[in-house]
C-alpha cells in the first residue's frame, strides 16, 4: 500500500546533541510536510518541501532544517535539541495540484529529549 | 485572525450514542475543510475532507461533516459511536492558496464510556 513511513517512531537524544528524523514516502507526492505536535496541542507547520523548493515558516527557529535529497525522502534535522523541542514531529505529503490538495500523515516521530 | 475554532476540549460520550463535534472558521472565503482523526501516539488519519458542491459529506469509519455557509461551520457526526472512536479529532483549513498550508484547530478529545 502507497503510504507515508517514518523513523524512527521514537528517539532519545540528548541536550545539545544533533537529532535526524526521516521521512519517506511511497505516493509520489511532489509535496512534502514537517510539523511539530507539542503534547495536547495542535500541529504546528515547521516547513515544507515543494518539489525541491523549500519553504520556511517564519516562526520556525534556526535549529530546525530539512533536506530533500529526492521525491521519496525528507529529513528533519535539529542541530542543538533542547528541553523545548521534545514533541512528536509529523511528516506530511500531498500532490498539488492546481489549489486543491490533500494531506496525507505519517505515523509520527516521538522525540525526547534528556 | 484568520483561524479554525473548535470550541470542545473534552466531550464523553456513552458506546451507541450520537456525537457532534464542533468546528467553525473565520475566512472571507470558504476555505477547503478536513477533519482527521488522531489515536494516541499515531500520526494524522483522514476522516473527510470538503472542497466544494454537496454540502453533506461522507467519509471513513461511518462520519459524515455538513458544511454551512452561512454559519461558518463543518460539524462532524456520527449517528452511533463505538468505543473504537474514542481519540482527538482535529478539524483543519486551507484557504486555498498556493503555500497548501493547514491551520488546525486545537483538537477536541472524544471519550467512549462502555
């Protein structure tokens, strides 16, 4: 089945220490999507990837990057994780197309940091 | 501010009984309108979505959403619930534009008492 996997479902990292989540996907959408879901709280959008042109949110903080080596993958990289960024980080793909669009979500990423 | 609201944190249902969850927006256009549902520690699931023409709208695991215009709302329901559903449902916007992103409201958490 085409889908949205992500990997690790749960990491432990600690203070300081550079953190990569992977994203990858099987539906060929040209769309990929990084949010951050903090505990009770809605997902908040990071970043995202249209084909190869990145997107920032402009609330996003300099420790957050991603890269997009290709359709299929996405990575999110956290280069100082603190206490703050514990979360669970949710990938997103759709395929654009003209403004209607959906988003399909991965399984999530549980991040703790210690 | 442009915004999703769903003004329910919590509700409690009993397992057999009907459930509403309530979702408005505050756009000068109709946006395109998703409800996904969230089991605990899992990503995202796709319940419905909205874009346009028929007002009444059906999706997985027996729920349906009805959009009113004139209210500025896309109610969730589901004539009988089982305790399967109990989870966080998130009702979500896109307004349409180019940037595909999703304003989220804040959740609300369905409990399903046997």
């Amino acid at each position: 089945d085409a889908m949205v996997i992500q990997n690790p479902r749960y990491q432990v990292t600690q203070f300081g220490k550079p953190v990569t989540l992977s994203c990858s996907q099987t539906l060929n959408h040209n769309v990929m999507y990084w949010y951050q879901q903090k505990s009770s709280q809605a997902p908040k959008l990071l970043f995202h990837y249209y084909d190869k042109d990145f997107n920032n949110e402009a609330d996003t903080p300099d420790n957050f990057q991603s890269r997009r080596p290709n359709t299929s993958f996405c990575f999110l990289d956290i280069r100082s994780p603190g206490l703050g960024d514990a979360a669970m980080y949710l990938c997103a793909t759709s395929y654009k197309r003209r403004e209607q669009e959906t988003q399909y979500f991965g399984p999530g990423t549980r991040l703790l940091v210690l | 501010a442009q915004s999703v609201t769903q003004p329910d944190i919590h509700i409690t249902v009993s397992e057999g009984a009907s459930l509403e969850l309530r979702c408005n927006y505050s756009y000068g256009a109709t946006p395109y309108l998703f409800w996904y549902v969230q089991s605990p520690g899992q990503g995202l699931q796709l319940l419905l979505k909205y874009f346009s023409g028929d007002t009444l709208v059906q999706g997985i695991k027996g729920f349906e959403a009805e959009f009113k215009r004139s209210q500025s709302s896309f109610n969730l329901r589901k004539p009988s619930v089982h305790w399967s559903d109990a989870a966080e449902y998130f009702c979500a916007a896109d307004r349409g534009s180019t940037l595909g992103r999703l304003y989220f409201g804040r959740g609300t958490q369905l409990t399903v008492w046997p």
